[in-house]
C-alpha cells in the first residue's frame, strides 16, 4: 500500500471541498471495497478524506410517504430497518443476499453503490484493463469472462456492476442525492447515475469532481408482492451469475436485473409484456455473448421464469 495522508470531515460540504481542493483525494466511509483495491496499488489515493463523522446515519420518512436514507447508513441497518422490510421488501433482501454478515455492518449505502467491478482483470494489475489504466486494452474480451457483461458492453469494457442494492434500487426509482464543493445540491435518478463503460469505462457514475454523495431518496412504496431471486456459483458470499429483482402487483409488474451489465439492467418497456419469454425477449434485445458467458441468456429466462411462477404461486 502506497503511502497517504488522512483527515476526518466534520460536515458533507467540508469533505467535498476537502477532496475536490487536492488531486488524487477519495472519500473514506465502510472501506470494505476502497481498502482493499488500495492494498493491491488499484486505486493509489493520496489523501483520504473520512466521512464517518458527518452524520449521514439516519432513515427518515418524506413528506410524500417515502424514505431518504443517509449516504453512511450500513447494509445491516437498512436491510433490518422494520420501514423497508415491510414496504421495500425487495431492497432488504437484495442487501442480505449480498457479502457477508460483517461485511454488511460496515459497508455504506453510498459505499455500495459506488463498489467497483470484481472482474478479474481489473484486479489483475499484470493485465490491460481500460477501467484500471484507460487506454491500455480489455484483457476480459478474448480471455476468461464467463461472468462478465452481455449487455451494453462496448469494445473497451465488458465488466459487470457487483452491487445487489443497487438492483433494487433501479427497480424502485431511486434518486440519488449530492453535495458538491460549493454547497449546491442535486438529485440524481438512479437510472441515470450509472453509465455504460462506452470508450471511458473507467468514468463510471454521474458524479462531478468531489461531488459526495449524502443519501438515497425512496418514493412512497409500490405495494404488490416483492421479489429477489440471485443465482451465483456458491450459496453464499458470491455475486451473481444472474439477479432478479421484481414487484408484482393487482395490474402492475416491475423487474431489474443484475450480473448482465455495467450498471442496473432495467427495461421499462419490457414490463408491459405478457409471460416471462416475452418480457426476456425484450430484456436480453442486442446481448453481446461470448463462448463462455452465452449461458447467461439461458439463466436469464430461467431465474425470470421462476420468479413468476413463484408470484403466480
């Protein structure tokens, strides 16, 4: 690990100012993703800016009947919280279907959806990755990607999005709220928060310069019955092969899908459609297989299927 300096912020807009003001600075709150790209010299911060102490903690009920949920909130904390468990089902059972039980209590909701992708190549620093070192190549496309992206990938990129809360997220229409270092705030629709890798996969969300993240806005709840079906190589402590996330109600139905793209797979249209093959149809339009991820169309239509059966049931 490369040498660094530190320093706690004591407020939202202090700690965007204090990472935009130095070049190579990155926020500090779980860790559990960031501290280990460090000790591997994948992300080399010079300064790290602690947020823990800003007091973005809290899940609070909106005016509208939703939930904003603070930037530092755990995975435990909010998978637990009685509030999404009873109108956000979908969201508490993404998050415990990911990592592990004390991974959870430290890692953040702003942490979560800012987790870098857990291809191998990017972890690979002996191998090009244009996400890790832009320009040098895509080692994944020709090598082992057997559970890397089949859609919206590009020439330069065909990684996945690891986050399971994420999935959730884009099937609830969350809003993602920031801070920059002048004090001005913006909401950003999760839909729009992530990007597809195009030619600068390693430009990877909307966030500007030490623009910080300070909570997730939830709309009121959907009703209907939720849903979320994750299919991986172990039983647990792995990412998906395929994810399922889905809300089904009297006339209405909703699904996200994850382990398919470099970002939350949702497709709006698709949810008008009638019986899982249609709808797959629509979802999988222009996948980009490879010898040894082809199979994923096939889980796709599979773990769908099961979820509507097990709504039917």
């Amino acid at each position: 690990m490369k040498a660094f300096t530190y320093e706690r912020a004591k407020d939202p807009v202090g700690a965007a100012r204090a990472v935009a003001s130095q070049s190579g600075a990155k926020f500090l709150a779980g860790g559990t993703n960031l501290l280990d790209l460090m000790k591997l010299q994948i992300e080399t911060p010079v300064h790290l800016v602690d947020v823990q102490d800003i007091g973005l903690d809290k899940i609070e009920q909106t005016a509208d009947g939703g939930l904003r949920i603070g930037a530092l909130v755990t995975n435990t904390d909010l998978a637990s919280d009685q509030r999404v468990r009873r109108d956000y089902g979908v969201l508490s059972r993404a998050i415990v279907a990911g990592a592990s039980g004390q991974l959870r209590n430290k890692a953040t909701t702003a942490g979560n959806l800012l987790q870098r992708t857990r291809c191998p190549y990017f972890y690979d620093t002996s191998k090009p990755c244009n996400k890790r070192k832009p320009g040098t190549g895509c080692a994944a496309i020709g090598g082992f990607n057997r559970n890397l992206a089949i859609l919206g990938v590009s020439e330069a990129c065909i990684a996945t999005h690891p986050s399971d809360m994420a999935i959730a997220m884009r099937l609830l229409d969350a809003a993602v709220e920031t801070v920059n270092p002048q004090g001005i705030t913006r909401s950003i629709p999760i839909a729009q928060f992530h990007r597809l890798p195009g030619d600068t996969p390693h430009i990877e969300t909307a966030l500007q310069p030490g623009e910080l993240i300070t909570g997730v806005l939830l709309p009121k709840p959907l009703g209907g019955r939720h849903f979320y079906r994750k299919v991986r190589d172990r039983a647990s402590y792995a990412f998906a092969n395929v994810s399922v996330a889905a809300v089904i109600g009297d006339g209405f139905q909703r699904f996200a899908f994850g382990g398919l793209a470099h970002k939350p797979w949702r497709v709006e249209a698709a949810e008008s459609l009638s019986g899982a093959n249609a709808i797959a149809d629509a979802v999988l339009a222009g996948a980009k297989t490879t010898p040894l991820n082809q199979f994923k169309t096939t889980l796709t239509r599979r773990t769908l299927s099961a979820v509507l059966r097990e709504a039917q049931a």
